[in-house]
C-alpha cells in the first residue's frame, strides 16, 4: 500500500464516519469543525475523490504493478491504464 492509498483511505474513512454520525445522531462533524464556509466544501471534495481513488483500487493490483516495475532494478515510468 503506497502513500496515495493510505491518505484516501484516511479521508474515506473519515468522511464513512461523518455520514454515520450524520446517519445516527443527525450530527455533522465536519460542520460542527470548519462551519458552513468552502473549507467544508473542500474537505467534501477531497473525500469524494479518495473514494473514487479506492473504487480503482478493486479493479487494478497496484501492489504487484509496481513490484514487477521494480524488480528489474530499472527505473521506469508507469502509466495507468484507468
């Protein structure tokens, strides 16, 4: 698991916990935090796009691409097919 897969899965388990706190106690913690100002729009955002970068994560095995890219002691470019 690389850094970029770390941090999305960080901000959609946050954003998974604000929705059960939305969905149990009708308590927004994002809100109750930032306020109704862009950072909560921001911090939305953010969450939204970490999950559709967790969706990719079902469909492509980063973990043996980048060990095959690596393994023959080259560095090498790769570029996702998404």
């Amino acid at each position: 698991m690389n850094i970029l897969q770390k941090v999305c899965l960080i901000f959609t388990l946050i954003g998974a916990l604000n929705w059960g706190l939305v969905g149990i106690f009708e308590f927004n913690l994002v809100s109750a935090i930032f306020g109704e100002t862009v950072l909560t729009r921001v911090v939305y955002a953010i969450v939204g796009i970490c999950a559709v970068v967790n969706i990719m994560l079902l469909f492509v095995d980063f973990d043996n691409k980048f060990k095959n890219a690596w393994s023959c002691g080259a560095i090498v470019v790769c570029v996702c097919d998404w």
